[in-house]
C-alpha cells in the first residue's frame, strides 16, 4: 500500500500516460482525479495540525514564524491543488457520462 504522500505524484504520473493510451475519457481517469484531490485534502490537514502544534507547544524564546509561513503556503498549494483536481474531475465526469450516453446512440 502506498503512502498518502507518494500516492498523488504515482497517480498523476498514471494519469499523465492516459492520453497517449487514448483512455482520458474514463472512469479510470475520474477515480485518479478523485485520489489526487482527497491527497491534497488530507496532506492541507495534515500541514495546518503540524502547523497549530508548533504554535501552541514551541519554546517561548523560540519564534516560529517561518514555519507558520511555510505552513500556509503549503496549505495554500494543496487547496488549489485539490480546487483544480475537483473541477477537472467534475469536468471529465461530464464529458465520461456524454460519451457513454452518445456511445448508446445508434
């Protein structure tokens, strides 16, 4: 079983092979969207505990600063990471659904 952390970069790689093997319009392709986005879900939680733990228990004659920095930037990256998986996916849901509709059709 894979790591939460490796899981995203090993899907994407996944996902980046699905145009040359000409599957992209697939549930295959939705449910890597998926895993992707629930990653960047829980490695923003993961990032903002680590975060509020090295605010309420640090040193007082330490400053933690640049790793609050740290942590809201990285928070800020996986959000939008997540926000850009979840509209491709809604996206490519969409167009998997009209192409099975259309692959009824006669």
């Amino acid at each position: 079983m894979q790591k939460f952390y490796t899981k995203p970069l090993v899907s994407y790689t996944k996902f980046k092979k699905y145009p040359k093997a000409e599957i992209v319009f697939s549930l295959n392709a939705v449910k890597t969207l998926k895993s992707i986005k629930y990653c960047a879900i829980v490695l923003s939680i993961l990032i903002v505990m680590a975060g509020l733990y090295i605010k309420i228990f640090h040193s007082k004659e330490d400053d933690p600063a640049g790793f609050l920095a740290i942590c809201i930037v990285t928070t800020f990256v996986s959000i939008v990471v997540a926000t850009a998986a979840a509209i491709v996916e809604k996206i490519l849901q969409n167009a998997v659904d009209m192409k099975s509709e259309n692959d009824l059709t006669i």
